[in-house]
C-alpha cells in the first residue's frame, strides 16, 4: 500500500538544518540582538560543563552552521574560529564540583546564566537549546528542544561550547592519560568504563555519576561532596 504523503506532515516541514526562522520572530517583536545560549557536557561521566552565548550583529550567519553533534571535529572547529572572530562570545565553565554539588541540569543553567552575563552586548532576546531557560535572564527568553539543529544562533553557540570543552578534555587527558579523555571527551563509552574499573575514578570524575560511584563502592547515601578515596586514586603515566 503506498505512503500517503500527508501521513507526517511536521516530520516533513522539519528543515535540514538550522535557519534564522526564530531570531526573525525575535526581530519582528522588536529584538535587536539575539543571543543563543547552548551547552556541552551533560552526559559524560568526566569533566566539566561548558556553556556558550553567542550574538551576531548582523544577520548573516556562517555557512554550513549545524548541530555540533552532526559536525566533524574539524568543522567544529574551523566554525569555531569563524564565529569567535565575527560575533560576539562567552564562554563559562561549570567545574565537575559544581556539577556534583549542583546536580547537572542546575550547573548546566548556571553556566549558561554565567555566560550571558559575560557578554560584552547586551542582547534583547535569548534563545536557549532545550526545555529550561537558565535563572534571572536580563531579557525574554525562549527555549528551544532540539534548537541546536533549529535556529543558526544556538547551533554557533553549541559549536563553541564543543570546541571550548574538547579543548579542556583533551588537557584534561594530558594530565591523566590512563583514560583517554582526549578520545572520548569523558563520555560512557566501553574504554573509558574498563579504564574506570581498571584505574578507579580521578579528581576529574563525576562523583554523583552512578558508573563512577560503582566504581567508588558507593551507594545512593553517600553524599557526593564527601565521597572518600579521590585522594588515593591513582592515574598512571601510561596510555590505557
């Protein structure tokens, strides 16, 4: 039986990448500047929270802007550098204390909150990838799910916070090579968990993390922030 066309009709107007079509609404309610707001770094089990806010003066947009996740590292990072040098940039890191401290949506909010605040415009409209808008925005704000691959300004935003925080983690991986942090930038994969298991979790693991407190022989009442035996876990020298 043939696929009748109107079967999914808002699957079908989903554009292939992101346009301006939300920094436009923006305009058209009386915006001038329009800052997306993004992060990187919710899942993994290592490291820090990166956040990004971004605003271009005018309104032409870098070609090839996408979703960081569909970018190869490479085009992240010539976008990167592309849009640090024709837009206005912030960057604010939610350090992995914070984050156990915090849990990971708050210190993901604060980091972009922080970045916003680091601006050196002041924007009149924020939009922010995902369902939450961080905490006392200067201007109206609107979250965007799945706005890294919507709107240009969030997919800008999104590409500097990968950029800034694969840099992190690849220094991060420098100082504790027995993991491969430059590899898998502290996210859940199959080497960085036989490194876990092998070498026990570092200062830059993420205590409220369950595969790290597996790890640490924790259970869920054991408070974060007091977890013992960080100081003698031991990093080698060597690649894992």
């Amino acid at each position: 039986m043939p696929l009748s066309t109107n079967d999914s009709p808002a699957l079908l107007e989903l554009p292939i990448e992101p346009t301006d079509r939300f920094e436009r609404r923006a305009r058209r309610r009386g915006a001038r500047l329009i800052a997306g707001l993004d992060e990187a770094g919710r899942g993994p089990l290592a490291g820090p929270v990166v956040a990004a806010a971004v605003v271009f003066e005018t309104r032409r947009f870098p070609t090839g802007l996408n979703d960081s996740k569909k970018l190869s590292a490479s085009e992240c990072q010539r976008l990167s550098d592309i849009i640090v040098d024709k837009a206005h940039v912030s960057v604010a890191v939610a350090s992995r204390s914070r984050v156990d401290r915090m849990n990971i949506l708050r210190a993901s909010l604060w980091a972009m909150a922080r970045a916003l605040a680091g601006l050196t415009c002041r924007p009149d409209h924020v939009l922010v990838d995902g369902r939450d808008l961080p905490p006392d925005l200067p201007c109206p704000g609107e979250a965007v799910i799945g706005g890294d691959g919507l709107s240009a300004t969030i997919a800008a935003a999104s590409i500097v916070a990968k950029v800034t925080r694969d840099r992190l983690m690849a220094a991060v991986g420098r100082t504790f090579p027995d993991y491969g942090f430059e590899q898998h930038m502290g996210y859940c994969t199959a080497r960085h968990l036989a490194a876990l298991d092998r070498h026990g979790p570092c200062p830059h693991h993420r205590q409220s993390f369950a595969p790290v407190r597996l790890a640490l022989g924790l259970d869920d009442k054991d408070e974060p922030a007091l977890l013992p035996g960080l100081a003698r876990a031991t990093c080698g020298a060597g690649p894992s």
